[in-house]
C-alpha cells in the first residue's frame, strides 16, 4: 500500500483502538487513510464491507452500483434506510459513509460496470471489493482485477450460506508459483436461469452480514499487512449448520 498520510487529533481518538493493536498501531492506520478501495455494489454484500471500511478509516472509498434503494433491499443491505427508497444507492451510501465519518472521500460511481468502463473505473484504487450479485460482473471484475494487477476480495450469497476468497493472480506464492484465477474456481458460469436471483429464492439478510464483514477483515489486513489472506483459499458458510470450512484451490495452467 501507499505510504500513510499523518492523522489528525480527533482521528488519532476516533482510531484508538486500532492504534493500540501491535499488529497495527499509528502506521498501519495511516496506510489505511491513504488506501483507496473500490467496492463493486451497495447492496447486501457492499453494506458491511462499506461500513466497516469507513468506521477504519480508509481514506477513499469508491462505490460502483446503477441500481435505487427499495422497500425489500432494506431486509438485508443495511446501508440504507426507509427514507432513501426511490434514491440511487450510491448516493444514499455516501450520504451515510460521510454521517459515520467525515474525514473519508466517498467516490460514487452511478453506473453499471461494463467491458467499456471497468478498468477506467477501477484504475484508480489499489484494492477492489466484488459484492455484485450476478456472474456477468463477477467475471468482469476479476478479469480486469488482473489485467490491472489489484487484489480482489470476491464474495457471494446463497439462501443461508455464503462464500468468500482473496484473488491475486499478478502475485506469486512462496514457491514462486502464480496465484490462481477466479476461473480456476469458477471455470465458466452456470448456465443462465439455472441459479436464482435472491429475489426469486430468498435470502438470510444476516448472512450477508457475515461474509460481507469477512470481506472487510481481509480488506484490512491487505492494507495493513496483518495476518494470512485467503489467497489460494475459499471460506465457505453454513449458516443452517454453524460451519465454517476453508478448501484450497490452485492455479490450473
């Protein structure tokens, strides 16, 4: 990461706790200041993980999501309220990020993330955050993630479960060997209509809460440096079943 940029008096009380952290302290809080993460969605996933990263303070965060709040999102992306339905989330969000913490920038992003605009959009943060919620972004964000050599940090929601997994595949591991691909998890996407919408299954609103914040901790230790990331690694939740199990995947070619 970039290196930190001084904190002022009422950050160094408001970030205390992190400070006090050995595995932090005023350092790593300044790396985070300077830290500027891309969060793909404002939705279920991109709720926690865009709370959290701005009680942290990290200085600049970037929310890309085309969409408006309405009545039955606010079951699950707790971002927003009951006066913001019918306003683009993008700007309910920053309106929320900026009450929680005014020394944050919020960059919002009121587009749908396409081939034409995804790497202009995405090019000017260090980490990016997947919290969309169909297979078309997915792919996208993780190829152009690559292309522009960023750390990605995917996840994903089922009924009462959910997933997650840090993709690095510019980076090599201790034996000097590649990272794998999202596709080397995810080969092709399942053929369309086979999946459901949450819209059209149902979702555990809570569950969004978990992986969500999850992808936040490991939003935070790549900033930081603390700690093993899930790289080569995907975490799996069972919400109906309290369980929590991490599989290894390698690189396929």
């Amino acid at each position: 990461m970039s290196d930190g940029k001084p904190l002022k008096p009422d950050e160094i009380e408001r970030y205390a706790r992190h400070i006090i952290l050995q595995e932090i302290g005023g350092a790593g809080q300044q790396a985070l200041k300077a830290a500027r993460v891309l969060v793909v969605g404002a939705g279920g996933l991109g709720s926690p993980v865009l709370l959290y990263l701005a009680a942290a303070g990290v200085g600049t965060l970037g929310v890309v999501d085309n969409d408006t709040v309405s009545l039955s999102n606010l079951q699950r992306q707790v971002l927003h309220a009951t006066g913001d339905i019918g306003r683009p989330k993008t700007e309910s969000a920053a309106a929320s990020l900026n009450d929680m913490n005014p020394n944050i920038a919020i960059v919002e992003h009121t587009v749908r993330l396409t081939a034409e605009n995804a790497a202009a959009i995405m090019a000017d943060y260090d980490i990016v955050v997947d919290g969309s919620d169909n297979f078309e972004t997915r792919y996208l964000v993780a190829a152009t993630a690559e292309e522009l050599k960023l750390p990605l940090v995917a996840g994903a929601l089922g009924r009462f479960d959910g997933s997650l997994t840090v993709l690095m595949p510019h980076a090599t591991n201790e034996k000097g060997e590649p990272w794998p691909r999202y596709r080397d998890l995810f080969p092709e996407a399942p053929p369309e209509g086979t999946v459901p919408s949450c819209a059209e299954a149902g979702i555990l609103g809570a569950v969004a809460g978990v992986i969500g914040t999850l992808q936040a901790v490991e939003v935070l230790k790549l900033i930081t440096g603390t700690g093993d990331l899930l790289v080569g690694k995907i975490l799996l939740y069972d919400a109906l079943s309290v369980r929590f199990q991490t599989m290894n995947y390698k690189r396929r070619s």
